[in-house]
C-alpha cells in the first residue's frame, strides 16, 4: 500500500510522462524476513532487523557450526539475522512453516509485487549470512545446522541487472507502464554507501537515523572474532571480485534522539532541540547518555544493554543538557564502533554522509568528527536518489558507476577542532559503559 502511495505521489509531483521511466531501483531495509505461499502471499508479518527473539537461535548456529566454519566462510556468527529469524518461525510457528514457498529480504518482496517474479541477490543472501564466500554459493551446512530447505531460498540475480520487468497487474495497481524493468536492489546501507559514492576499498560512509551505521569497503575476506562488526558483500560484489562492505551497526542511536523530541521537555522540534542542545558546554556539565535501548546490540555481542543517563544532578541538568548529551553519547557510541573497524582494518582519513537525519545537526556532526577524529564531507544526497542512479547503472542508461556520479561534489567538509577535548570526554564516558557490558 505504501509502495502504491510512494509510486503514486513521486510521478504527480514529478509529472512522469508516458516512456521516461526506464529502470526502477530497489533499496531496502536489511534483514527483515519476508515468508510467502505458492501462491506469493504473506503467511506472517515481517520480522525486522533490530528484532531480538532469534539470538539465542543465532548463538545455537554458531556453536554447532563452530567458529572455524563460521567466520572464514560466512565472515559473520549468524546471530540475529535473517537465517535465525527463519529458525525461529520454523521452531515456534510450525503452521507457517508448513506452508513456505519462498523466504525474502523485504525489496526481493516489493520486486516480486511488481513483476510477479521471487528472486534475491548474492548481496541479500549474504545479509541473511547464507552466502558461502569461499564456496561462492549458498553455505549448505548452514542450512543443514538450521534445518531450513534449500528450496525455499530464491535464485540470486546481480544487483545491477534486468531482474524482472513491471507486470500487466502491478501497472494496473501502482500506474507504472508495463514492461519497465526492475534493474538495481540493495539493502539501505549497501544503497547508502552506493549513494554516497562508496565502492572501492578504502572508501567509507556512515548514516545516523534510527539506527547508526559505518560502512566501509574492502577487498579481503576479513572477519571480527567477536561478531561485533559484520562484513557482507557490497553492490559491485562479484565471484570474481571481492568488494565486501565492513558494515558497523549501533541499534540505539537517532531513536534516543527521537525519544527525547517525543518525552522530555515540551519542545518537539528538533530544531529548537539543537538551538538548546548549543547553549550548554562541550561535556554537558558531566551528564552522559548511553544511548542503546533499541534491542541487542552486536557491538557487545548481542547483549542487551538499555538506554541510561548518568551522573543526573536535578538541581543542575535541565532539558537542554539532556539534549546535548544524548547527542553526545551518540557520537561516543560511534566513536567505541570505528574503534573496533579500526581494529579490523578499516581507517578512514575521511567519512561520506548525506546531509540528513542527525547529520543535519551542527552539533551532532561537530560532536561525531571531534569524536572520531576523522573529517567528515557531507553530500546533498539519499538513498532514494543513489537507488535511482544505481537502477540507471543496471538498466544500462549509465555505462558504469563513474559516470552515474560524474558530477558527484560534497556541500561541506567538516574537520576536527576541539578532539583532545572529546576524547577527554569520551575516555570518561568508556569508563561509565563499561559498568553494563
């Protein structure tokens, strides 16, 4: 229905003509599992990415499997994503089970929704962490461990290619014209990276909405002991060369900033949350927020660890510290994650962000660069346009990614002024984490 609605409104606003559309891209939210019958319809609702109840399933996979399969092939313990969750429909929901005839990342289903065809890519199979990298196939001890039939997984197309073409039923239903092909899907970090011009190794993004992201590429197959970081094969993947994403995920980041706009205080605007936030000094007074209250979280091996402010003096803090320090602990949490990219292999001289979300807060981005210590170029950019591009790219319009971003230029390059002082500050706030993990 939303699709529908989106579709809808892009080409009034647009005043798409008959014949222009030539490609649709596909860009996604990871991880989501998507169960459908022969028929293609939906047996159950989507369980999402930041969804806990398969962890312990995920740890069960990991032990059976063992570490020396795990991370050299499926540079991942299965953990919390998609696979597991499949495991915990088929261990609780045998009556869906029962009846599965394909499982989907949730672009793989609004795909199938607009040409009737179910099929998945090498990218999305390996975010479920069925994807075999040294087989270059699908990983069958995962699936034996799992007990999940091969048969339910689709055929994996390249993520740039003709991969269906809108069908007589969904140009009724959405007005789109028959016969445009869908050329491009990715899950949205992956697409957040493409938009931002990330392919080579090297290259690195990040993202702060509900969630935060650092993504960088590299060529090797490299994995972190813990699982606290995961790697799975970016856009330009192939069997035949190794782009793989070292992907960075922190659950709990702009929904505490959201949190805050919704419960403290009687300012819900984030603008004037950040025109408060700015009046209060670097440190905020000695408040901290550990900002992780959206379910487990891989940095500290699934644990859960909740959302708390500390050191709260109620005849000190007000609302306006409170803002500046969730923000703060944000960009500290930011901070504890590239520490470990960092020490993985991944060290950016510089990061790429689309002007949104938190970025498009002079506080949040001054307090993420000073953490981190790194640069940051921020780009007039998001996902929908890098989908678009990328969806020019697979339908041939653009003959490669150099020229979908020929003209590719940052608004702003913000570097670090005050470090020492936030990594004072942070060194404090470690100290107080280390408490709960």
């Amino acid at each position: 229905t939303y699709v529908k609605q989106g579709i809808a409104f892009v080409q009034q606003q647009a005043q798409v003509q008959k014949g222009e559309l030539k490609g649709i891209g596909v860009a996604y939210q990871m991880h989501g599992l998507v169960c459908v019958d022969q028929a293609q319809q939906v047996l159950r609702p989507s369980i999402i990415w930041c969804d806990s109840r398969a962890v312990a399933l995920g740890e069960k996979a990991f032990q059976t499997l063992g570490e020396d399969y795990c991370l050299p092939h499926l540079l991942n313990s299965p953990g919390n994503f998609t696979a597991s969750k499949l495991r915990w429909v088929i261990e609780n929901q045998p009556e869906v089970a029962a009846r599965i005839h394909k499982i989907m990342l949730p672009g793989d289903f609004i795909a199938m929704k607009l040409s009737g065809e179910i099929l998945t890519s090498e990218t999305g199979l390996s975010e479920g962490i069925f994807w075999d990298f040294k087989e270059n196939g699908l990983s069958d001890p995962l699936l034996k461990a799992m007990e999940i039939p091969k048969n339910w997984i689709p055929e994996a197309v390249p993520s740039f290619s003709v991969q269906g073409k809108v069908s007589t039923s969904a140009a009724q239903e959405t007005g789109l014209e028959v016969g445009i092909p869908i050329s491009y899907r990715a899950g949205d970090q992956p697409n957040n990276a493409l938009s931002l011009n990330v392919f080579e190794p090297g290259e690195v993004a990040a993202t702060a909405g509900t969630s935060g992201v650092i993504y960088g590429v590299g060529d090797t197959l490299h994995y972190d002991k813990a699982s606290r970081i995961n790697q799975f094969a970016h856009v330009n993947y192939t069997q035949e060369l190794n782009r793989l994403g070292m992907l960075l995920c922190i659950n709990g980041t702009g929904i505490m900033n959201s949190w805050a706009k919704k419960w403290i205080g009687d300012i819900h605007d984030y603008t004037q949350m950040n025109m408060e936030a700015s009046t209060i000094a670097i440190g905020s007074e000695g408040l901290q927020v550990l900002p992780f209250g959206n379910g487990a979280e891989r940095i500290f091996n699934n644990k859960i660890v909740g959302a708390h402010f500390l050191n709260l003096n109620l005849n000190q803090h007000t609302a306006s510290h409170m803002y500046r320090a969730i923000q703060e602990g944000i960009a500290f949490s930011f901070r504890y994650g590239l520490d470990i990219m960092r020490a993985n292999g991944i060290t950016p001289s510089i990061i790429r962000a689309g002007n949104a979300n938190l970025f498009k807060s002079t506080l949040f981005t001054e307090a993420f660069v000073n953490a981190l210590n790194v640069p940051v170029e921020l780009y007039d950019v998001d996902g929908s346009v890098g989908a678009a591009k990328a969806g020019g790219i697979g339908a041939g319009i653009y003959a490669s990614s150099k020229e979908a971003f020929h003209h590719f230029t940052p608004i702003q390059t913000i570097e670090p002024t005050v470090s020492k002082k936030y990594d004072e500050l942070y060194q404090d706030w470690l100290q107080s984490l280390q408490k709960f993990i």
